[in-house]
C-alpha cells in the first residue's frame, strides 16, 4: 500500500468514526446538550466541527428516527391522543 492510499484509507476510518459518534450523539439530547456546551467553550474547535459537519456528506444523522417509548408505559390519555394521530395518518383527507 502506498502512502497516499494509506493516508486516505486512514482519512476514510476517521470520517467514518466520526459520523458513529455523531450519530450515537445525536440520539441522546442530554449528552448532545453536555457536548456542545463543551465544545463552544473553543471557539477554535466549535468551528472546525461545524465546518466539518457541514461539508459531511451524509445527513442521514441529522433525521434520527425518534424513540418511541412502550405504549405499556403511557398514562391512558397519552394512548388516546397517540391511537388519534394513527387515525388521523391513516385518515385520507377527502377533496
């Protein structure tokens, strides 16, 4: 392997790296919130990770799908209003 494929064989781990811990970030908001308080205490490096975020090109982490609880663990006006928005997304409006 020559160094510039080794190099970029190595870029390419990093990036991957990179976008699992955005990812495992992201979907924690309490561990989201820490990290970005932390990190805009540098401005420096609050930079380059937005910037390094912005030029990703995979946005499939930005568009998590939210984690729904069981529904055994609702109260029962939680179920209602839940069973309600399932009608209504089943609903097709009618012209």
């Amino acid at each position: 392997m020559t160094v510039g494929r080794g190099r970029a064989w190595a870029r390419q781990l990093a990036k991957a790296a990179a976008l699992r811990a955005i990812t495992f970030v992201v979907a924690r908001p309490r561990l989201d919130d820490f990290l970005r308080r932390q990190i805009y205490r540098f401005p420096g490096l609050a930079g380059r990770v937005r910037g390094a975020v912005a030029l990703s090109r995979r946005a499939d982490w930005q568009s998590l799908p939210i984690l729904l609880s069981d529904e055994a663990e609702l109260t029962d006006s939680a179920r209602q209003v839940l069973a309600d928005l399932r009608r209504a997304l089943d609903h097709e409006p009618t012209p």
